[in-house]
C-alpha cells in the first residue's frame, strides 16, 4: 500500500495511476472496512474463548461480527455473561451504524443524488501532465489527438454541462476557472510540465496565475488575434499560435504551387529527401485510375508516400485505390527526381504561375494569405463588410459579389471566410462561374473536409485539426513534415533490415508506414530491388501513430 495516503489519495502518488480519485477512495474504503471486520473477527474470537469459555472456529466469529454490525442480528452467541464481551459486543454494535451511514455516504449517494459531481474526483493520477485551459475550439478533437499520442492532460472547462458532458465520454476534465488558483490546483499544477491556454483575452491572465503556482510550465497560447503574441511572450508564454493565421499563410503559399522554386511549392524535406503534393484537378486524365496503374506508382526514382482520397489519407496507397478528382498525391525523393515527376504532372494542371488571385474573406487567415501570396501576385479581397484592404463589399454567397471581383478571370480563389456554410455555398458557385480555377479553402470543422472537396475545393484546411495538430507538435517536440499534415519522415538505422530489398520489407511490414528509400554514400536510392546494407540510412514516412510504432520497434 502508499506509504503516504494524503498523497495517495490525492492523486499524487504513482501506484495504481489509472485509478480516479474517487476510484481510490472507494479502494480505500472496501479495503478499510474489511481490515476492520478482520480485526473484529480475531478480537471477538479470543474474547469467546477466554471470557466466555466457548471454543469457536474462526469462521463462526466472522459469521457472528457481521451480524452485528450489519444489525441484521446480535449474534447466535447472545447473552454474553462477561461484562467485556457485552462492552465489546456494543461498540461493534455502533461501529456497525457508523459504518452505514459512511458506506451511503461514499458509494450509495454520488451514485443517485442529483447534485453536481465534483469531475475532480474522475481523475486519474497526474504526472508531467498537460493542463489545458478553456480550449475553444472542437475539444474532442484536441483530447483525442493527446490520448492517440499518450500525453497526460486535464482540461479545465468554465462551461459546467460541457464539462459534465466530456467527463462522461471518457476525458480527464474538471469544470471551473483557470484564472483562479484553486482551480489550477484540482488540476495539479505542481505536477504539471506545460499549460496550454485558449482563453481569449484572458490569456494573460491565466498565463501568469499559473506561472505564479509552478513557473518551471511550459507555456503554450492559443490566439486568434496575432497582435497579442509579443504582449503574451512579455508574461511568459514560450510559444503563441495563431492558427487562423497560419492556415491562411499556408493557402497563401499553395497558390505558388506552379512557382519556378521547391520553396515556392512548399517541398518539406530531410536532409536531401523531398516531399511534394501533387494535385489531381477533376479534369485530369488521372481521375478514375487506379494507383497501381499510374506512371508515379512505378517510378524508378521516386517514392509514392501516400495519397489524400476523398479528404482522408491513404498510407500506404493501396495499389487498388482509385484516384478521385481532387485526390492529393504525396510523392518523395530527391529535388531532381521530384522536378522530373513535377514535369511529368504538367498534364494534371497547366504548369502556370497564379498572377489574379481572390481571397474571399479577410480576417485574420485572409489577410495572412494576402501576405503570402508571391511577389507580383495580384489579389482582389472580399468581404462583408468594408475595411482596410478590401476591394469588394459584398456577399460571398452572391454570385455577382464574386464576379465583380473577376473570379472569371482569376487562377485561384482563397476562401477563409468565418461559416462552414458559407465556405461551401461559395465553393460551388464559383465552380458555376468557371471550372478553371483552383479553389483553396479553410474549413472549421474536421468533418467538412470531405465535404468541402465534394462541393468543387483543391485544397482543404480544417482549422480544428490544424490547431490539434500544432499543439501535438509542440508538446512533443516532434519535427511534423508541415503544421498542417498529418505526416512525419524520419532517419533510422539500417541494420535491423540489411540483407532484404526495400521492395521485401515494404511487403513484409503492413504496419501504416512507407520505406521511402535508403540513405547511401551522401545519395538517396528508391529503387525497390535495392538491397539494403548495414551502413545505410532508411527514410520511413508514416503518420505520428505508425511512426512511433515503428521507432519502437527497431530504433
């Protein structure tokens, strides 16, 4: 048992950690109560014998101690002529009452009463946790990508039914505010190593509330406003996102897809690998073939990672997946490789520069698509209402609204507006103005995605995914492909593998990750008959989850 029971209780203590706090009182309780019986047992059995010169078995005192204390009897024994035993008999008597009062009172009430449960009590023991406070975005999105990546957290939740709701579901949340120390408290601060805020204006606020508690936490915001950065970096915040402004940075980036440079494509890379995207337009000769049978799939010197259909990644492509019109292929390799693939993909779009772009909503991803757009670019802005830099007021949702900021005439359509709803709406009647555009679009929720490319968008962004995404990789420390994938690359030793072909280990390994190629003399060699030696260097791609799976495996 805990040589400490404050702690234990607590939730500090490391023994039994998926226990709840309340899940540890009750295992107290039981284990007390039947210690005690025990106890009583042995106590009344020598009493039998030595005061009242009856030779019981043990079992025959058991029997007779919880019918006394249950005061379902007072014993088969009774009368007791000893003055002690009728002493001893009594206060059992009354430690029986006691005890039923204790046991409605720890297990029979919380399970009926109406009152609000104290969500504190559901928590299991915490240590270098997370405490994220008053995330305002799609919370279940966020708790299950930590769970998915076995990061310790609690949630500190002011909206008491939202709070009441995800407990229920599972998550490690409490209701209460984060600008007060007490609650910070119930959350385990000292034990925490970072805090994750998300409350708006009060960031500032509860930043330095629990910097005041533990100042060794690390200290990750959330803002959708970027003027604040510098003011939340000055009360101690170690890194402020803006995700809104991020996505709309990066789908200012995508319109430069056709640039002359890797930059300007948004190539991730290690080392001499390269990534690229390549898009697959509805009227590609692509759409409706198969994986196995395009020209990428059997490239000698490149390695198709995976594949974006119908919004969800496929890693590793299977061979019989068709690809869709608006399907992401994700190809690796060297930057020579990769330009000859891109030459060859001139047929899915013309290899153009974006020169009239339409960004059609500026707030702050708006504006930060404006100003990631490549030089010479030019923008024509939309929105509701009128303000600095935009050129036409109106309604997105009106197709004279996007034709008089010449949507006809543009190459590209950015949409960062602030409903789902309207994103969609727009999408498609864009497509009904001109079907040679692309459109490259913000969404919020996670699930419109798919939606969103069904409704005619190239690229799609879901904001609660990007923001779980970022966090993700904050916390971890971990080196993303990009803040807005969901794909990691990787070194690794070669050993565990020499002797095989990388074309054998692909077949034998269906764990979700991909063998780009292999490291060798300062080059990169993808092809699949290459055999592997113990010097080289594998390049695995995979998603966090299979990466790491795989680490743990052979790193």
């Amino acid at each position: 048992m805990p040589t400490n029971w404050s702690k234990w209780f607590a939730g500090e203590d490391t023994l039994f950690p998926w226990l709840t706090r309340r899940q540890r009182l009750v295992t107290a309780y039981v284990i007390s109560l039947v210690v005690l019986i025990l106890l009583y047992s042995v106590l009344y059995n020598y009493g039998m014998r030595t005061l009242e010169g009856h030779d019981h078995s043990l079992f025959r005192s058991l029997q007779t101690v919880v019918e006394t204390m249950t005061t379902t009897g007072y014993g088969a024994d009774a009368p007791w002529s000893s003055p002690l035993m009728n002493v001893f008999v009594i206060f059992m008597q009354l430690t029986g009452i006691a005890i039923g009062f204790a046991t409605l009172r720890v297990l029979i009430i919380p399970l009926f009463e109406r009152a609000p449960l104290d969500l504190s009590d559901r928590l299991t023991a915490k240590d270098d946790h997370v405490i994220v406070c008053e995330y305002r975005r799609d919370t279940g999105v966020l708790l299950d990508e930590l769970e998915r990546l076995n990061v310790g957290y609690v949630l500190i939740e002011s909206d008491a039914e939202e709070a009441k709701q995800l407990s229920d579901d599972g998550y490690q949340v409490i209701h209460g505010d984060p600008e007060e120390g007490a609650e910070l408290e119930r959350a385990m601060v000292d034990e925490a190593s970072a805090i994750v805020t998300d409350a708006g204006d009060r960031n500032a606020s509860v930043v330095l509330t629990a910097l005041r508690l533990n100042d060794d936490l690390r200290v990750i915001s959330f803002t959708d406003t970027p003027d604040h950065n510098a003011a939340l970096r000055e009360v101690g915040a170690d890194v402020v996102l803006s995700p809104d402004a991020l996505i709309g940075r990066r789908l200012g980036q995508k319109t430069a897809a056709w640039a002359d440079t890797p930059e300007a494509m948004g190539d991730a890379t290690v080392g001499d690998v390269r990534i690229r995207e390549v898009l697959v337009r509805r009227n590609s000769p692509l759409a409706g073939v198969q994986i196995e049978d395009t020209a990428l799939a059997n490239h000698s010197d490149v390695t198709l990672v995976g594949a974006w259909i119908d919004g969800d990644l496929r890693l590793p492509v299977d061979p019989t997946d068709v690809v869709t019109p608006n399907s992401v292929l994700i190809v690796a390799g060297t930057e020579a490789a990769i330009d000859d693939v891109q030459e060859f993909a001139a047929g899915l779009r013309p290899p153009r520069r974006h020169e009239n772009v339409v960004v059609a909503g500026m707030g702050v991803g708006g504006r930060a698509a404006v100003d990631a757009l490549a030089e010479g670019v030019t923008a024509t802005t939309i929105d509701a209402e009128d303000g600095r830099n935009v050129d036409v007021v109106g309604d997105v949702r009106d197709p004279e609204t996007l034709e008089t900021a010449g949507i006809e005439d543009a190459s590209a359509l950015v949409v960062t507006v602030g409903d789902d709803s309207t994103a969609m709406l727009a999408i498609a009647i864009a497509r009904t103005l001109t079907d040679d555009i692309e459109i490259l679009v913000r969404v919020d929720g996670t699930a419109k995605s798919p939606t969103a490319f069904d409704a005619g968008a190239d690229y799609v962004l879901s904001t609660q995914r990007v923001s779980a995404r970022l966090l993700a990789r904050e916390l971890r420390g971990e080196d993303v492909l990009t803040p807005f994938e969901q794909l990691r690359i990787v070194r690794a030793d070669a050993a565990a593998f020499a002797g095989r072909t990388l074309a054998k280990v692909s077949a034998e390994t269906k764990a979700g990750y991909v063998f780009v190629g292999v490291e060798r003399d300062g080059a990169l060699v993808t092809d699949d008959g290459t055999e592997i030696a113990a010097g080289d260097r594998l390049i695995v791609a995979g998603t966090d989850a299979t990466i790491r799976e795989f680490e743990r495996q052979y790193a």
